[in-house]
C-alpha cells in the first residue's frame, strides 16, 4: 500500500476518518464503508448550545427562592430532586425520565458539560428537569429553606490535599447548606 492512499484513524478523539487522494476504484483496500466522520464539539459550541437552550438555567434565569417548581409548572408538593456536580447530567436525564411528577435539576459549574444533558432531554422530550449552571456555594441563596426533597453527590471531586479541602463538596461550608435547603 502506498503513499496514494491515506488511512487515519483518529482514537484519542473518538472518530474515524478516510482520505483517499486517489479514485476508490481499487475496493481491495478502500475502507469507504467501514469509516465514519464524527465532528468532536469544541468547549466553546458546547456552551453555546447550552446557553441557548431551553433546559439551561443560569444567570437571571434562576428562578426565586421558593418558585422553583412553579417555574416549570409542578405542584407545591411535587418532590424537587438536586444533582449536584452533575457533569454530563445523563443520570439526571434517567431520573427524570422514570420520574415524571418530580422536578429534576442538575447543578454543575462547567456549562460546556451541561450542553450534553440538555441535548438528552430534549431528545426525549422531558419537561420536568433543568441543568443550572452555578456553583453550590450560592445553594442557600437560591433555594428556600426545606425547598429540596433529595441532593445527589455522585463521585465528588476528593480534592486530596490538605490546602485544598475546602473544595470539596462534603467540606462543612457545603454541609450546613445541604442541611438549610433539605426539607
């Protein structure tokens, strides 16, 4: 095989790619079937997406403390359930999907993350989740006291140096925020 045909094949990036520079008349080793061109979003489209959609809650969009559920049209007593660091949110898609009648909301500070579970929703066409771009440190000013049903820590960051505890997710600066916004 010679320099006429060039074959890349991409897996650090997740996708396939097949150039020829010649024709593919030769079907002995043309790969034009088998290979796919996936484009890979970038950080920036990825925000972009987010902050266009329907299913992202950020900045003035943030609903009041204590109009959560009556944002998206939920009864007082429907259980409000909180991710947070959701990351891609796709475990926060599966609840809300099982879920219906409880308001699902994932919380993260990287919205390019975000953009992921927003695109799942809208494929599946849910109306009970929302993916909030925010830092937990600002939990007690957004929810009202007893307003969350249920928090989801899956896998938080374990920040292992000493200087760097106060990161963490299960530090006690977070730990009495849980606690004010729990019912």
């Amino acid at each position: 095989m010679g320099p006429e045909r060039i074959v890349w094949v991409g897996f650090d990036f997740g996708l396939e790619f097949f150039d020829s520079v010649h024709s593919h008349e030769d079907t002995r080793f043309s790969l034009r079937g088998a290979c796919s061109f996936v484009p890979m979003l970038g950080k920036l489209e990825k925000k972009r997406r987010y902050f266009e959609s329907p299913y992202g809650v950020w900045g003035r969009g943030v609903p009041l403390r204590g109009q959560w559920r009556a944002r998206w049209a939920l009864p007082p007593e429907a259980p409000l359930l909180l991710e947070i660091g959701c990351g891609t949110g796709e475990f926060a898609v599966w609840v809300a999907e099982r879920y219906p009648t409880q308001l699902v909301i994932g919380l993260d500070r990287k919205a390019d993350r975000l953009a992921t579970g927003c695109q799942l929703a809208a494929q599946k066409g849910l109306s009970n989740i929302a993916f909030w771009h925010a830092d937990a440190l600002i939990l007690s000013q957004a929810f009202a006291p007893g307003e969350v049903t249920t928090i989801w820590l899956h896998h938080p960051d374990p920040y292992p140096k000493r200087r760097h505890e106060k990161h963490r997710l299960v530090h006690p600066r977070f730990l009495w925020q849980y606690a004010y916004i729990l019912a």
